[in-house]
C-alpha cells in the first residue's frame, strides 16, 4: 500500500515494477479507474518495453505484451470490474487505487491472485477514509505479514526542486495541499469553505461607492428555480460592499437589476458566467454599453475560481457580507475527487450555489483585474 503525493513519481514506479515482473516470467495485469488513464499508461509501457526488449508480442486489442519467457502485462480498467473476472495473476498494479470501486479488490483482483500466491501494489493519494485506508491500515500493523505500507508526499520525489512545491503550497487550499500534495488521509467532509464565519466581518449590504475606488462584480445567471446573484467586491480593501439576487422574473427585468447595481457601483469589470441563458444576455449588457466580460465555466475554470476564492476565505484575505444565504451556501459547498486526479465542485442535491458562482467569479476579478484569463 502506498499512498503518495501528486507527483511522486508513483506511476513510474509501477511501470518498472510490472515490467520486471513480467520479465521474470509473471503474469501481469495494470488495473486504472478510467479507459482514459489506463489508454495512457499502455502508449508509456509500449514505448519502455518496444524500446528495449526484443522478441515481444503486442495485441492492441487486447492492450496486452507476451514476453519470451513467458511473462505478459496487460493493462486493463476498473470502470466495469465485472468484466475483468477469470483470469489467474502472479502480479496486479492498481493505480489510483483509492478511486475504483471498494468491490474491485475483494470481489475482482484479489481472487485472481490466490491460486498462483499473487501479489499487488496499490498506488494512490488518498481519498477521504475509504477502503484504500482500511487497507493501509493493515499494511502499519505488524501482525498483519502479508501487507506494507508506505507514505510519501510530493517533497520525496528528488527530481522536483522544493522551492516549486513550496509555490504551490502558497496557492493551494489546505485540504487540497495536505490530501494531494501531503498524502495525508482526512475525514471526507468534503467541505470547501473553512473559516467563513470569521470571514463574515461585514455586517449589512448599505455601504456607497468611494471615489477613485477600483470595484469588480461576478454575476451568475439563475437557471429555472435558481437565482441571478450579483455580487460587489471594493478591489482595494477586498471586501464585499453589496450583493442582490433576484428570480422569477423575465431576462429583461433582471438585466435592469445588473444595470442598476453597475450604475451604482461603476465596477470597472463585471465578470459573468456565459453558458447556457448567459451569453445571450451578457450580450444585451454589453449592447447597453456595461463592461461584462464572459467567464465560461468547465471543469477546470469552475476548479481555479472556487479553489482561488476558498484560498482567500482560508486565510482572510476577503471579507464577506453576513449574508445568511451567502454564508450557508459556502458552508454547505462540496467537493468530490475525480479519478483523474481533479475535483468535482456543487452544491449538494437540492440546494443552491448561485451566490457561491458570483462572489468566486467576482473575487476572479479582483485578483486578475480586468486581464482576459485562458484556461486552455
């Protein structure tokens, strides 16, 4: 069991583990959570073994090596274990263990291994306290011979210099940092937003704008029952000055809300969310001459603007309305890791992340200025 920080270098070493044991005659298997992680995995092992060994036979369709002293690898994912059953193994890898399935192991690989004594290496950053842990926990009793542990974290790997981990550390939200980066296992909350209440400094929404003042908004547009959020940050002192969310209304009138705060205000930016229902009306502001600049949410972006704003509530560097459903929407915020390493921000089913959406896209603002920003 191996639990170990993003770029350990945990991959490699299972490439050279498998490839040896294959070498030596072993029947090997590369078990990955997706198709798309263990399709990678198999153009590395490729180009390893074609480039140095002689004599091997490749299957493509299968994405399997046999070696000339009868050892083969192949490589397969767990996304539908039931289809993995009946072959006998002399030697599994899984790879970013902690996000198959708990029943991959017990149902799946480890009967593969018992009639040749089989063995398996689990490599993994951890996931909350799921079964990989309960299996690491096994590997630190003494009592248990058949199983090792092991932990490392980012720091470990001597090809990166620290000084840019240490970089990362400055921009990473803790939990993110200690369970990606430290490799230390946490309680799966799977809460973002720590410290929101000592953030909550600002009392009301009845501030007025200061001259020479620089102020940013984000906006997130309300889809069916949820509400358009438009959110006001003082880019100097960094703190909220004015929120307003409205619904139930037509496009039309909501867009006359977002003109009337702009009017207010004079936010030299305006960074709104453009899926869906957004861009058509971002469109019509820009017409009316606001300074809107469109923000497409993916994956990544959406990851970059929460993890940016959890940042600063994290270590106070912005001050929030005590706003009730602003600051029940940022308690109530969660996340959820990925197989391919990233996570997966939302509100939980059946709530509402609309003043979340605007104030992470305001704050983007804040800290990039006026500065079109590629996700690409």
């Amino acid at each position: 069991m191996v639990a170990c920080g993003r770029r350990f270098g945990k991959t490699e070493t299972g490439k050279i583990l498998l490839t040896e044991q294959a070498l030596r005659g072993a029947r090997c298997w590369w078990l990955a959570p997706t198709f798309q992680m263990s399709g990678q995995v198999w153009r590395d092992l490729k180009a390893l073994v074609l480039g140095t060994i002689t004599n091997v036979t490749v299957s493509e369709t299968e994405k399997r090596m046999d070696f000339p002293g009868g050892g083969m690898m192949a490589i397969r994912s767990t996304h539908v274990a039931q289809n993995l059953r009946g072959m006998g193994l002399d030697f599994a890898v899984l790879d970013e263990a902690a996000f198959m399935e708990p029943t991959v192991w017990p149902e799946v690989v480890r009967p593969m291994l018992l009639e040749r004594r089989g063995g398996a290496l689990f490599l993994s950053s951890p996931n909350g306290l799921n079964w990989f842990h309960d299996l690491y926990q096994l590997g630190l009793d003494p009592m248990q011979d058949e199983w090792r542990s092991f932990q490392f974290t980012s720091y470990d790997n001597p090809l990166i210099a620290p000084d840019e981990i240490d970089n990362l550390r400055r921009n990473t939200p803790e939990r993110v940092w200690r369970e990606e980066y430290m490799a230390e296992f946490i309680a799966d909350s799977g809460q973002v937003f720590r410290n929101v209440r000592a953030a909550a400094s600002i009392l009301s929404s009845g501030a007025q704008p200061v001259y020479g003042r620089q102020y940013i908004a984000g906006l997130d547009w309300g889809k069916e029952n949820d509400s358009t959020v438009i959110v006001i940050i003082d880019a100097e002192t960094r703190q909220m000055v004015d929120m307003d969310r409205f619904n139930q209304i037509g496009w039309e009138l909501q867009r006359g809300h977002v003109a009337t705060m702009c009017a207010k205000w004079q936010p030299s930016m305006v960074w709104a969310e453009a899926n869906s229902i957004g861009a058509p009306n971002i469109e019509a502001l820009q017409a009316e001459g606001l300074p809107v600049q469109a923000f497409t949410t993916t994956a990544r972006s959406k990851q970059s603007i929460i993890e940016g704003l959890a940042l600063a509530i994290e270590r106070g560097e912005i001050g929030l309305l005590a706003d009730d459903v602003l600051l029940g929407e940022l308690a109530a915020y969660t996340l959820r890791r990925l197989p391919g390493g990233g996570y997966q921000y939302g509100a939980p089913s059946g709530l509402h992340d609309d003043c979340v959406i605007a104030l992470a896209l305001a704050w983007h603002g804040v800290r990039h200025g006026g500065a079109r920003i590629s996700f690409a």
